[in-house]
C-alpha cells in the first residue's frame, strides 16, 4: 500500500489477516481528504488512546542547529529537532 511521501516512507506493510479480521478504515490525512472536523476529531481520539493504550514512537532528538547534518537521516527512529 503506497502512503504519503511527506511522511518519510514511500510504503507501509499491512497484513492480510489484520485487515480480513477487523473492521479498519484508512484515511488519508492531507488537505481536503477529510473535513477539518473529521480530523480534528481523529487526532483527539489518537491522543486520548495514546497514553492508556502506552504508545510510543521511536524517536532521536536532534537540536535544531543540526538540522543540516541530520535533514537526509533515514525515517526510523523518527528524528525530532529540538528547540532551546
């Protein structure tokens, strides 16, 4: 399945079984895919789940003054510049 470019990936592997088996939606999340209150809603639901469900992303912190060394770093672990 091809995902956004701007999201650092050009693909993302979904298994067969999980998609038979449950009743998921994919939506897209760039302009006009969705209305704004349909992804506003989506993201508060996201961030609501996130810390009883204990999600976590796998991130490096990179002070913002290395953004030049680090703006070709590979997508994983997602790179997160830092201010201050």
């Amino acid at each position: 399945m091809k995902a956004a470019i701007a999201s650092g990936e050009e693909s993302i592997d979904l298994p067969g079984a999980g998609l038979r088996s449950s009743a998921i939606v994919l939506m897209g999340s760039g302009f006009k895919s969705v209305g704004t209150s349909a992804l506003l809603e989506a993201i508060k639901n996201v961030f609501e789940a996130a810390i009883p469900a204990r999600l976590r992303i796998a991130t490096k912190t990179i002070p913002l003054s290395e953004v030049e060394e680090h703006w070709g770093a590979p997508g994983k672990p997602r790179v997160v510049f830092t201010v201050g």
